[in-house]
C-alpha cells in the first residue's frame, strides 16, 4: 500500500495540474484471464495464478526520487507503490516535442555502395520533411562496407548518401550493422556478412551462433568470440572498434555539422541485443518459444568452465527438456509452469545464459561510447512480447533476457546502457494486448505490460529511452498507442516522455494518401501540436 504524499509533495503536485493520489498509476491487471491450459492442474495453473503473483512482486519496487538524473528543482513527484515515487518533469506533457524520424529501405546502399535510387530518394526526403520529421535512420552495412578484405573499408555511398540528408535539412541516425539482413520479418533484400567473413566460416563455423542440434545461424557473429583472435588474428570486439572507428574518422563532417545525431551500435540479429532464438529459416513461426543458441565451442567452454567454478560438472552441457522452435511452454520440462528454469541448474544456466549477453553489451558498447564521444549512441532491445503472461516467459529466456515472475531481467541491462552511456531503443512500442489476444488467444502475449516493465525500469535507473514500431504501422489506433506509450500524461499516467521516435519503416504504403494524411497528423502530436484534435 502506498504511503500518504507529504504536505509539500501534494502541494507541489496540486500546482502541476496533478492528482495527489496513486489513482492515476497504470493499472498492472487486466480484466481479461488468460483460459486454463489443457494439462495444467488446480495446484500450477499458470493462467489462474500467473497474474496475482506478478503482481505481489511487482508491487515491492519504487521508483526513488534518487534515481532521476534532473535536479530536485526541475523535478515533481507521483506517489508510487510501496512508498517510492516516479519522476516527472516539465519536458513530460502532452505538448512536448518528440522527434521522429525514419528509417530508410534496407537496399538504400547497394551492394557496390553506391545510393541505390538518388532521385527517387530526393523525392521521398522531400516527403518526409513535408511532414515535418526530424530525421532519418540508415544502416551502415558491416557486409557492404568492409566486404572484400578485412581492414578495407567503403564509405564513398555513404559519404554521398549523408550529403544528400543533410541538403534536405534532415538529421540522421546511423546503425553501426554488423548483422546479416535476410531472412527476418520485413526483410526485402539479402546482405550477407563480408565475404572475407564468410570464408573464416567456412573452417571454422564456430563462429556463429549454434543450437542444440548443431545448426549455425549466419545472421551475426557468437558472442563466445568477442575476445578470441580467430577472425584472421583479431578479435570480434577488435573487428567492431576497427569498423566503427573508419567510420568516425571518414564521415567526421557529419559529426562536426550536426547532422548525425545518434549512433546505434548493432548488437546481435536485426542489429539487436539478444540471441538468435527465433530464426525463420529453421522453421521458427510465432508463437514459438524459440531455442538457446549457445552450442557453437566458445560458449560451450564458457559454460562448461562457469559449471566447473561452481563445482558442478554436470551442468556443462545445457538444459534438457526444453522443446523445440516451435513448441508450447507448457508442453516441455524446463518451461511449463514451476519447470526445469527454477531448479538449481536452471537458475545457474539462466544466470550464465543472461550474463553473456550483458558482458557482450558492455563491451561493445564501451568502446562504441568512447569512439563516438560527444554523440549520442544507442542500444535497440527486441520486445519479446509472446508468452509474457506466464511464468517462465520462456521466449524471453531463449532470447538471453532472464526475466520470468521471480526473476527481474531488465535491470541488468538497462544499468549496462547506463554505465556505458547508451540510450535504450525499444521495440513494439505500437502493439496492442487486447488485440494481439483477439488474433493469437494462445500466445499468452501482453506488450503493453512488457512496455511498461521496460519503461519504468528504464526511468527508476535514469537513461533515455527511444521507442520504435515493430509491425508495418499505417493506421490511427496503433499511431494513438504510440503517442500513449511517448506521452504518458495522454492518459493520465505518471512517467517521463520518450526522447524520440524512430518509425519503420519508409515504403510506398506510407506515401497513399489517406496513409500520409494519418501520419502527419501523428507527427504534429509527437511534436505537441494538435494533441486533441484528429484529422
């Protein structure tokens, strides 16, 4: 139970236009429960216990007024639960400015790195500045860039494709994409690693990522080799400096000028952080819950030396019972409700499992914030959405985020981002609960409460957030969840405002009129203008 507002915090409040009661918080519950598995008994049913319990634990964290990077002057307060308080400022109403930018098609640079289209690109720049966005995002392809020799580097497409950017007075995200684009949702053209990359494979396939039964994922490279001089005598980590730092060195101008605003360091598939779980092209189909992909020999070694560590031998060779891409986690051992992931050895491999992932991030990303110093740089979570409403969340598991109804996995992460200077870019910011459950009622998916994990964790440690759509985006009701989720006080939630808006993705669609006419009016808002009026 909350505790009662001190006098001059109600005062406070009461002079900002605010309610002085935690009525206004966002409700953790939903009406909606989720049906009774088919196996489940009286004793562990996930879908009739699952949430009572996510809330008893939820309810024990606050939000200290501690945690906020702004100065008590600039700062009011909300009476969060179990006494601790969210932290909002005057940059957190409706009528804020949001940016929003753009992201570009994946094939704007071909593979010679020359720009693809020049003036088919003019006209939709000058498109997207009619509509008053702020920028645009770019892929600086890993694969295109430095594809024939290593050490070689190709900036001349991008060089030209910067300047024609910057002519249209647009700012730029750029992604540093060290991954394979191919394969995933909304993929429309194939960019593989660099052949020189390749070629290393080809003796050595340990060097990508493995599941269970022996088969690689080409989409990026094991994080198990971030330290090991196998990729012709450098280190992954010493690959990613080398790149990011031509690249600092060669587009100086835009950095000097402005135009380049953030940088947005890839750290896995789709230039995310986390594993390749759910890979397409070895059968994954949503809802599934994935599979660990920690089977290639640099992370096995690591696994195996942190079992022997703990003197337990047995536990070198990863979880049994676990499924396959495709399964139910209520038909496996290790993710049915109470399953193997709350055992001993599962709670050693999850931890073990999580680790990596954060130690990849802190290592990438410190050298990625030290390379690019003055300039915002940035790290893009995947919302892993599907399975949320039960206990193990094993599609989180199997994508490296340790985070089930006894176990927090988002703060790891968020305090990595925040050690090393990052801004979080999340995922599914459009998505719908109720209207995922309409169209998948098994998924068991819940986003928006994912959203609001993320979110207040992110606030309560004191980084930047950034959001983006997962899905094609044209319409007003998911447009409307955007500005929810950027705006908080739109309904009457306390929080803090996202710091941008990056929308996926720049097609013909979005150019249709009645499409256009929705998103322009979506950016005036974002902007806080027209708030309350619809087209």
């Amino acid at each position: 139970m909350a505790l009662a507002l001190p006098l001059c915090l109600v005062q406070l409040r009461q002079k900002a236009g605010l309610t002085t009661t935690p009525a206004s918080l966002p409700p953790i519950i939903h009406n909606a429960v989720p049906p009774l598995r088919h196996n489940s008994s009286a004793g562990s049913s996930q879908s009739l216990n699952y949430r009572s319990a996510r809330v008893n634990l939820r309810l024990c964290g606050g939000f200290p007024i501690g945690a906020s990077p702004m100065p008590a002057s600039s700062l009011c307060f909300a009476a969060g639960a179990n006494g601790g308080y969210i932290v909002s400022s005057p940059d957190d109403d409706v009528y804020a400015h949001i940016p929003v930018y753009v992201m570009l098609p994946l094939g704007t640079i071909n593979m010679s790195c020359e720009v693809s289209d020049p003036n088919g690109l003019c006209n939709d720049l000058r498109l997207l500045k009619s509509a008053g966005v702020d920028g645009v995002m770019v892929d600086c392809w890993w694969g295109i860039v430095e594809d024939q020799q290593p050490g070689e580097y190709r900036w001349s497409g991008y060089k030209h494709l910067f300047q024609i950017i910057k002519d249209h007075d647009l700012k730029l995200q750029v992604v540093m994409s060290f991954h394979r684009c191919g394969g995933n949702v909304g993929d429309d053209i194939m960019i593989p690693l660099p052949k020189w990359v390749r070629e290393v494979g080809n003796t050595n396939p340990d060097i990508y990522f493995t599941d269970k039964n022996g088969r690689r994922n080409d989409e990026c490279l094991t994080w198990g080799i971030d330290q090991e001089p196998v990729l012709l005598g450098r280190t992954a980590l010493e690959v990613y400096s080398d790149f990011m730092r031509s690249f600092r060195i060669e587009i100086d101008e835009f950095f000097q000028d402005g135009t380049i605003t953030e940088v947005q360091v890839g750290l896995g598939p789709c230039g995310e952080l986390r594993y390749p779980a759910y890979p397409m092209e070895n059968g994954w189909m949503y809802p599934g819950i994935g599979e660990f992909q920690c089977y290639d020999k640099y992370l096995m070694t690591s696994l195996s030396e942190a079992a022997q560590t703990r003197g337990r031998r047995h536990w070198e060779n990863g979880p049994q019972g676990v499924g396959f891409y495709n399964s139910r986690p209520y038909d496996t051992q290790f993710f049915q409700d109470r399953g193997g992931y709350n055992s001993k050895f599962g709670i050693f491999f999850l931890n073990w499992y999580s680790k990596i992932l954060i130690d990849h991030a802190d290592r990438v990303l410190s050298v990625a914030n030290s390379i690019f110093e003055g300039t915002q740089i940035a790290a893009k979570v995947a919302g892993v959405h599907w399975w949320y409403d039960t206990f193990s969340h094993a599609p989180e598991l199997t994508a490296g985020f340790y985070n089930n109804i006894q176990h927090d996995g988002y703060t790891p992460i968020v305090a990595v981002l925040k050690k090393t200077g990052a801004q979080l870019n999340f995922t599914c910011v459009e998505l719908s609960t109720s209207k995922n459950r309409e169209e998948f009622p098994e998924a068991m998916s819940d986003p928006e409460d994912l959203i609001w994990q993320v979110l207040t964790t992110s606030w309560q440690i004191g980084i930047r957030v950034a959001c983006e759509n997962a899905l094609p985006c044209f319409g007003r009701e998911d447009y409307q969840r955007v500005l929810e989720n950027a705006k908080p006080a739109l309904k009457e939630r306390e929080g803090r405002n996202l710091v941008g808006f990056t929308y996926l993705r720049l097609c013909p669609t979005l150019f249709e009129q009645q499409n256009f006419a929705e998103f322009k009016q979506f950016v005036k808002k974002m902007h806080g203008e027209d708030i309350f009026v619809d087209p």
